[in-house]
C-alpha cells in the first residue's frame, strides 16, 4: 500500500501527461495544415485579412467537428469565427511587410499594392534598409504566422503545464532573461518579475496563458506561398479594434 501511494500520483501525471501531449500534437499538425490553408486562401485574395481569416478557418474546423453532417459543419464554423473574434486566433502577416509596400508598391485608385504580372522580367533590385532588403519577386511571396490559444482538456495536467510556461521556466536565455522559443511558441520578450520570468504584457501568448480558466497554452505555425494576385495593403486592425 505504502509503495502504491508513491507511485500512483507519479504514473497518473506519466498517463494523463501522455494524453494530452497526443491531444497537442494533433492540434499541432492541424494547425500547421491551417496555416497552409490560410496563406493559400491570401495567396488568391490579395493577401486581404479577411481572406486569412477564412482559410483558417477551414483549416482549424475539423478540431471542432465531432459528428457527421452538415450541422456539425456548421457548428464547428461558427465555433472558429467565435475564437476568432474572442482573440484565441491571431494571424501575423510577416512578408509583404509595409516597408515592401512602400518600396515597390503602386497606388491603385485607394489602395496600394505591389504589381504581381511578369515577375520573370522584372529588375530584381533590392529596395529598402538593412535586413529590409527585397526584390519585388521576394515581396510577391506572403509568409503569415498563425497564433492559436489552445485549450487542454485534460485534467490536472493542463494547469500544471500553463502554470510551468506562466512561471517562465525557460532555458538559452542570456543577461536580461530568457529568449527564443518556448514550449511550442514563438514567445516574444520575457520580462523578470523578481520571482521569475514571464512573457512581455499585451503579447499574443501572454494573453493565452492568462486566459480563464488557465487551462490554455499557444501554438504556432507558419506557411509561405508564392502570391497569385498583386498584394494590397492590409494594416492589421487596432487593439481592441474588429478585424
């Protein structure tokens, strides 16, 4: 009895531990064919936010999809809209940036927008600064980064993982705390609380893992596509702001 008492608490973390990192690790492959579908849908629709938005959320509708026809189809539609709209799912457009905008775009009536016919015989000139550098041909590829706040079903477990990554027990960092990549994130700058490290205020992850109840924990993904429309400047919406 006394040796089944110590080693039940740590087999029940091993087992409910294992399951749900199977859970996070499909939620993962969904959410990098996600990221496929969303840069897809941009590619065809002038790399608008509404169009990333969309491809999204077909990408993302099968996670909630847990019974046959077109009810639960919609259901799972409606559910992903609503995470949008409540910030579980952010999109990042990292290229065309707007210094590529203003470097080889063209105005068009309102819009500004970078010319995508006859690429091949285009002057592949580097325009801009520093690490800004791109060619028009560079700035005809949209790259976009999908943020999605997941939620851990698994009990027990799932607090002690959001509770770990809120901690900010994070390795590699140097001086002024940790850096890079955290658990399945990308985390942006840590912050030292005295006690520990935590993600910057007002960031993406920061927000998931505070979420209630805190259970939640941020995934990412990314996807590149060649462009098939001319792109059109598309400024993310304010904070707090509709998309």
């Amino acid at each position: 009895m006394t040796e089944y008492m110590i080693v039940f608490p740590v087999m029940l973390v091993l087992i409910f531990g294992t399951l749900q990192f199977a859970l996070l690790y499909q939620t993962k492959v969904q959410l990098n064919y996600a990221a496929f579908e969303s840069a897809r849908s941009g590619s065809l629709n002038n790399a608008q936010r509404w169009a990333l938005q969309a491809g999204a959320v077909r990408g993302l509708v099968p996670l909630h999809t847990h019974g046959s026809g077109r009810n639960w189809l919609r259901w799972a539609r409606s559910k992903v809209w609503d995470q949008i709209d409540a910030g579980l799912v952010d999109i990042e457009i990292i290229n065309p940036t707007a210094d590529a905008f203003d470097n080889h775009g063209i105005d068009d009536g309102d819009d500004r927008l970078i010319p995508n016919d006859s690429l091949m015989y285009r002057e592949a000139t580097l325009k801009g600064t520093g690490p800004n550098k791109l060619s028009i041909q560079d700035a005809n590829l949209l790259k976009i980064r999908l943020l999605y706040c997941a939620e851990m079903p698994v009990p027990f477990v799932n607090r002690m993982i959001n509770a770990l990554l809120r901690l900010g027990n994070a390795g590699g960092g140097s001086g002024t705390g940790p850096s890079g990549t955290v658990a399945t994130g990308q985390f942006s700058a840590w912050t030292s609380t005295g006690a520990g490290y935590v993600a910057a205020s007002d960031t993406f992850e920061r927000e998931c893992l505070d979420r209630e109840p805190q259970q939640h924990i941020p995934l990412m993904a990314e996807a590149t596509l060649r462009m098939h429309t001319p792109p059109i400047f598309d400024p993310p919406p304010e904070a707090g702001g509709a998309p």
